[in-house]
C-alpha cells in the first residue's frame, strides 16, 4: 500500500482533479474541432491558440491543486487557488472561445479578468506553501 492509498479524497481535491481532467480533455477536442471547423478554414486565430495552450497548461494546474490539497490537506490558500484557476479558464478560454466560434462578443472585458485569475491563483498555491509551517489541517 502507497501512502497515497491511506489518504482520502476531499470533496474540494474530487472537484479540482475531476475539472483539471475534464478541461484537459476539452482542451484536446477543442484543438482538434478547430483544425476541422468552417469558421476557421484560413486557419485558427493566434487569439484561440493562446486560448487553448492556456487551458492546457491551466488545467494541469487544476490537477496539480488538486493533487496538493489530497496530500497536504485543505487550506485557504489552495482553495482560492483552485477556484481561481477555474475562473481564469471560464473568463479567458471560454469566453475566447465563444466570441471566436460563437460570435458572442458581449463578456470580452471579462478575458483580462481571467488572466488575472490565473496569476493570483499562481500566487495563491505558492502562498499555500509558505502559510503551511508543516501542519495539516483537515480537509474540505
């Protein structure tokens, strides 16, 4: 038995490792329907590219949270990390998304709000780490 088989998940770890896996996925079929989609037949828009390489990476963040409150235990810290992540992959990727597939236009404001997301959840998983002191709380 690893010492990963002992720990339990916690509801908040379930719901950042599920929605990492699940952005991730979405991310590779998003790539591959807009290699094929009439809207893009002169090619995919450097604008929806930067919008699909930033889901990927954000949602391997997701996992990493995820993988971080499973083992370390739930803090304030990584919660906000977790959903911040999450915020930043609906204000940025999606919403580039939908302006760019859709034609919806009318959250465009919201896309810097998203990489601002991202960076304090960058922020917030490192400040997790320093907040830590080696204790272990119980988890969410």
């Amino acid at each position: 038995m690893t010492a990963f088989s002992t720990l339990s998940l916690s509801v908040s770890a379930r719901i950042f490792l599920s929605l990492g896996a699940l952005s991730a996925c979405t991310s590779v079929v998003f790539s591959a329907a807009f290699a094929h989609l009439p809207v893009f037949a002169g090619g995919v828009p450097t604008a929806v590219q930067t919008a699909l390489s930033q889901q990927q990476f954000h949602s391997l963040g997701l996992l990493i949270t995820g993988l971080v409150v499973w083992v370390c235990g739930c803090s304030r810290w990584w919660l906000a990390a977790g959903w911040l992540m999450l915020a930043g992959l609906l204000l940025f990727s999606f919403n580039l998304y939908a302006r760019h597939v859709l034609g919806f236009d009318a959250l465009r404001v919201a896309v810097p709000w998203g990489g601002a997301a991202w960076i304090l959840a960058w922020l917030s998983l490192g400040a997790g780490f320093i907040s830590r002191r080696g204790s272990k709380t119980g988890a969410a």
